[in-house]
C-alpha cells in the first residue's frame, strides 16, 4: 500500500489554504493520468494529495475576442469541441491523440503542461498558438507566454503554490490554420517518437505573412524553431520554401536533436525535415476550407 491523505478542496481558496498547511508535503491533482502513473510507477507518494476535481468552474472553452480555456478542461472536451477543431486545429489534432478515450475524459490540459514532460502533445499546438498561461497564487493572477513556462524535463515557472487556472489564445490566431503530427510507433496509448506542430497565415497572393513552428521530444522541454520561423515569412508558399523551413528547423543552429531510448537524434532529425512541409500544407488547406 501506498499512503497518502487525500483532500478534495470546494474551491480555490480553500486550495491555497491546504497548500499553506502543508507546503512541500503537498502536491496538487487534477485528472491523476500522470501524477498517479508516477506514484504507482516509483512506489513513492506525496505526505498529501489535493485534487482539483471539483473546481468545475475551470472546465470551459471560450471565445470572447480571444480564446480561453479553463485549466481543468480535458482533452476529451477539447476532441468534441467544434471551435476548437476548426479554429484551433492543432491543438484539436493533439488532444484528440492523447492517451484513450477513457484517458481522455479525465486527463486536463492543465496538468498535460504542468507536468511538463517533452513529450506533451498538447504542448507544440499551444506554441504555435501563441498561448499565454495564467496562474494564480495567494498574490494574485500573473500571465506567463507559454514559450517561457518550461524550465527543463518536468519543470515549469509555476510556484508551489500556484495554481494554473487558464489558457489564453490571443484573437488574432484565428486566421492561421495549424496542425500538428504525433509521429509514433503505433496510433494508440504512445508516445511521440516526434511532435510536430505549424501554424501559418497567408496573403491573398499566397505568400507566407507569419508562422509558428513547434517541436516536441526533440529537446529536454517542448521548443519553438524561431530560425525557420523567420525563415518562412515574407516567402512565398511553395514546396521548395517549405523543404528548406524543415530543414532548417531540424539543423542544429535551430535545435540540439537528442538521442534517447527511444529513438536516435539522426531519425528525429530526418521525421522534421519531413513533417514541417507536410503540417505546413495541412495548415494552409484547413484555412481554405473554412
């Protein structure tokens, strides 16, 4: 047996009031599809668990001028949701992979990018989204751009005693299209071997005016591929720009490519050399098709 108490908070404040109690002997909960694997996994266990499950205030997909999303809203929410999967396709396309339907319906957003991992699928679509995170804490809201909130392999700015409370999408991403890939072993219950992400906007005469490139697995936190990005804008929209964005996203003056157990740096190198055009032109046909 492993032991741990397990508080269930009404609300907020009441959540900063345990956290205050208990400090480092605590640590939050939301769905448990990756806090829970983690205790099971390493036979060890926080002094105390507080979940969230309550705050259902934190469930929602807005938009209102911008988009916002509750931190507590889980990727089967955002796989059903028509707004999402027309205007925010990539992160449609990455949660929709998560896990099983069954993970789905409690795993949250929030805890997909607090926990941090480089594998995050939902992680590059927030990137190339231009995403914003907003947390709040005993002082008050802060809004951190979600390109500053890895700090390393399972790390994050986020305080102890701070809870992540929303996802804000700034308006103007609604006229970019965005995919992401999931390049994996197998379709279900896997993780990236690769994650990539593009979202582009486009001139009437079909020139590139902006775009975002997002990596995952690729290094120690999910990363943004600014060298191809700039790349990208201004040029015009054509298989032999779009080869030469991919390949100087996966150059090593763009990213370090690392090798791990699971796959070799080289095999990375190659699968963004080939998806970067590929999520480029999804992105650009899910404009046209609106």
């Amino acid at each position: 047996m492993i032991d741990y108490e397990y508080k269930i908070p009404a609300d907020l404040h009441e959540v900063f009031t345990l956290l205050k109690e208990y400090g480092e002997k605590a640590t939050l909960v939301a769905g448990g599809t990756d806090v829970m694997v983690k205790i099971r996994n390493t036979r060890k266990a926080p002094e105390v668990l507080i979940s969230l499950r309550r705050l259902e205030d934190l469930r929602y997909i807005r938009k209102n001028g911008g988009y916002r999303i509750g931190g507590l809203t889980t990727h089967r929410m955002l796989e059903l949701s028509n707004l999402v999967r027309t205007e925010l396709s990539a992160l449609h396309d990455a949660a929709s992979q998560v896990g099983s339907v069954q993970v789905r319906n409690v795993a949250t957003l929030g805890g997909n990018i607090c926990n941090a991992a480089p594998s995050a699928d939902t992680a590059a679509p927030l990137l190339v989204l231009d995403a914003a995170v907003v947390l709040e804490g005993p002082g008050g809201r802060r809004r951190v751009p979600i390109a500053e909130f890895f700090k390393g392999t399972y790390r994050t700015v986020k305080e102890p005693d701070e809870v992540l409370i929303e996802f804000d999408i700034p308006e103007k991403m609604g006229a970019f299209g965005s995919a992401y890939w999931k390049h994996s072993r197998r379709k279900a219950m896997e993780l990236p071997l690769i994650g990539i992400a593009v979202s582009v906007k486009l001139s009437e005469a079909n020139e590139i005016e902006d775009s975002r490139i997002a990596l995952t697995v690729a290094a120690p936190t999910p990363i943004r591929a600014y060298l191809a990005e700039d790349f990208l804008r201004g040029k015009p929209f054509t298989d032999q720009v779009l080869k030469e964005a991919g390949e100087i996203a996966s150059s090593s003056e763009c990213c370090t490519l690392r090798t791990s157990l699971r796959c070799e740096a080289w095999y990375r190198e190659d699968m963004i050399k080939i998806f970067v055009p590929r999520m480029a032109k999804l992105a650009a046909e899910r404009i046209k098709s609106r």
